[in-house]
C-alpha cells in the first residue's frame, strides 16, 4: 500500500529526473547553437527570427535527445534519490522501525516505470509523427528543400537509386538517375535511366499479379520501353521494368504511355534517411522493414538488433534500479561518496556491454537474441548477488 512516505519519494524520483534532463538539455542547447550558430544565422536574418529558429528547431530535437538519453537518465535519477535519502538522514528511521530496505525501493520501482512509460510513448508515437521535423535544417525547413540522394541498392531485384534530388514537399525524385542489373534485368547496358520525376506508390494495381506491388512510377524517361533489352524474368517474382497504362479521361479506354513502372520495395523514407530509420520509426514500422527484401542482410541484422533492444529496455531499467539499491546503500559503506563511485563503476561496466553486444549482433557476430538480450542476463544476476549485501 502508498503511504506519505511513498508518495513523497516518487514525486522526488520525478523531479530529481525532470531537472536532470533540462539540465542536460540546456548544456546540448548551448553548445550545439554556438557550435552551429552559421546554420541558425543563414540569410542574415533579424535576432527575433534567429531565436524563433533555435526554438522551433531544439523544441523537435527534445523528443529525440530524451528518448537516447532517458535510460541513463533513469540511472542517476536513481542514484541521486538514493543519496539524497541517506544524506537527509530519512533512511535510519525507516529501518529502526523495522521497514525493509528494498520496500524503499518500491517507490524509486514506480517512478522508473513512469518515465519508461513515457519514454516509450514517446518512441512509438511522438518520433514518427515528427520524422520530417527532426529532419529538418537548423535554418529552418523550407518547402523547396532538395536534398541530395545517397545510392541506394535494392537487394532483392539490383535495381539502385544512384542519385537525384529528394523533394521532401511533395515526396518524390527529381532528377533521378536509376542503374538496372546487368543480366537480372537488361541484357545490355544502357547506362543510367535518367528521370525526370520519380514517385513512389506502395499498392499499385499491376497487370499480371493478383495483389498490388510496390515501385516507382519514372516520368520523362531517356529510354522508352520499347528500347530496352529486357531480359526474362529471373525469379517467379515476375517482371521488374513495366510500361504504364493510363485510361484516357475522354474515351474511358486504357492505353499505354511513355511513364515506366520499377517494381522495388525502396521507399521514399528509405532513401531519405536510411541511417536513423531504425531510432525515429515505430515497432510496427520497424518490423515491416525487417521484412522488407530491399534491404541488405545487414541492415536488417540491425534492424532485428534495435527491435528486441525495444522490449529489453523496460525490463533493463527496473533491473538498473535494484542493481543500485545494494550498491548506494551499503552494508559496510565507508562513506557515501565510495558506496556512488562503485555504483556508477558496475553501471558503466553494464553500458558497455550493452553497447558491446550490440556491436556484436549488428554485424553478426553474436545472434541478436543474445546481443539484446545479455544486459539483461547480466544485471539480474548482479541484482541478486548484491542483494545480500544491501543494508538493513
């Protein structure tokens, strides 16, 4: 049951961490603007629109920095509230009233699951929704913003992205330039397809497959589709390269045109921001990119990697917290500076072999079950072997 005490130890626990993340924040805010202040200063606008910038641009960025941030957050909140009990001399009357020590811990229990809760809402429904924002220049993102295209290849039919630039308004390719396999879908090389226009269309209805596929509907086109050496089908996947078929708004009739269809799971999200895919998208998101052909075998070991990373984490800091409990509040603790220092010593050893194995299973090393999952393992069995030495 909540007593006083509890409810005074949790709102505590809120604050220590509510004041800790602002200021970390802040110092990330300071630093960052000074260091980027060219970026924010971009035209050589008024110092009201250079402070709207900063605002604009470090209030999206918050969501991003608390959800890395959070977890170790959660640590030194732990710790500090722990401290500050026994600083306060709050501890010695809660035992000498025969209070077990981990029965203070319930409190520091309920608010490590708050801010979990909160981080993880904020993972699932606040970074998706704000992807194009966190994206976003420092001087403000502007509607004609074209940023350049990194090649991206297609693993599972050769076909590659090679460059272009990314309209982020309307979501689609300008000025693209799409390499085909030699032999899996030209006999012959070509050279590059030059687009005029690209754009992505995740259900379209196709002529010779019974559910709706994935591509790209190319516009302007150097190359007709009468003009490519097009080789047979590899795979049972059918054809890659398709011409498009319009119905004429005056005679209702279907009739092909000069647009051709490249049949490829590539998005656009994939190529716009590859690299933190994996951290801005929701679980759903990030299981249908696992699943995605596309992607290389490694991008998706990684990808695998950050999903079971996903459900540990709850698990991890719950564990964090009794891992700290024993260790801050020492049986034989000579004095309360020694008893933190050995504290934040076991939780930087348990960081980096999170970080560790999480190196690992992205490149294959370890399986990924293991690779998410051996944090876990290891500060259980920390928390149970310091049990004993808690004071009581």
């Amino acid at each position: 049951m909540s007593s006083t005490f509890d409810r005074f130890l949790v709102r505590r626990f809120l604050h220590t961490f509510s004041v800790l993340f602002v200021t970390f924040y802040g110092l990330y805010c300071v630093i960052d603007g000074f260091t980027n202040a060219d970026d924010f200063t971009e035209g050589e606008p008024g110092v009201f629109v250079v402070l709207s910038r900063m605002a604009s641009y470090y209030s999206w960025q918050s969501a991003l920095v608390f959800d890395m941030t959070g977890p170790v957050l959660l640590v030194l909140t732990v710790m500090v509230s722990l401290a500050l009990m026994v600083k306060a001399g709050e501890l010695a009357p809660m035992l000498a009233a025969g209070v077990p020590t981990y029965r203070l811990a319930l409190p520091l229990l309920i608010g490590t699951g708050v801010v979990t809760a909160v981080i993880v809402a904020n993972q699932e429904l606040l970074l998706p929704a704000i992807a194009a924002k966190l994206g976003a220049p420092r001087g403000g993102a502007a509607e004609d913003d074209f940023p350049t295209l990194q090649p991206v290849e297609d693993f599972s039919t050769g076909v590659t992205f090679f460059s272009g630039r990314l309209n982020l308004a309307r979501r689609w390719i300008e000025e693209a330039e799409i390499i085909l396999p030699v032999p899996g879908v030209i006999s012959e090389p070509p050279g590059a397809l030059t687009v005029g226009r690209a754009e992505f269309h995740p259900n379209a209805p196709v002529i010779g497959f019974d559910e709706p596929v994935a591509g790209w509907v190319l516009t302007d086109v150097n190359y007709a589709y009468e003009d490519l050496p097009l080789t047979p089908p590899a795979s049972n996947r059918g054809p890659v390269v398709l011409q498009v078929n319009r119905r004429n708004p005056a005679t209702g009739e279907a009739g092909a045109t000069n647009e051709l269809f490249i049949r490829t799971d590539i998005d656009f999200d994939q190529l716009h921001d590859e690299a933190r895919a994996a951290q801005i998208c929701g679980t759903p998101e990030l299981v249908r990119r696992i699943r995605n052909p596309a992607y290389s075998g490694n991008v998706r070991h990684a990808f695998t990697v950050k999903l079971h990373e996903r459900f540990r984490q709850p698990l991890l800091n719950l564990l964090a917290t009794l891992v700290a409990v024993p260790l801050v509040i020492r049986r034989e603790a000579r004095s309360l500076v020694v008893s933190l220092a050995v504290c934040v010593s076991v939780m930087g050893g348990l960081m980096g072999l999170m970080q560790g194995a999480q190196f690992a299973g992205s490149f294959g090393l370890i399986p990924t079950d293991l690779a998410a999952w051996l944090p876990v393992i290891v500060a259980g069995t920390f928390a149970t072997a310091f049990a004993g030495k808690v004071l009581t």
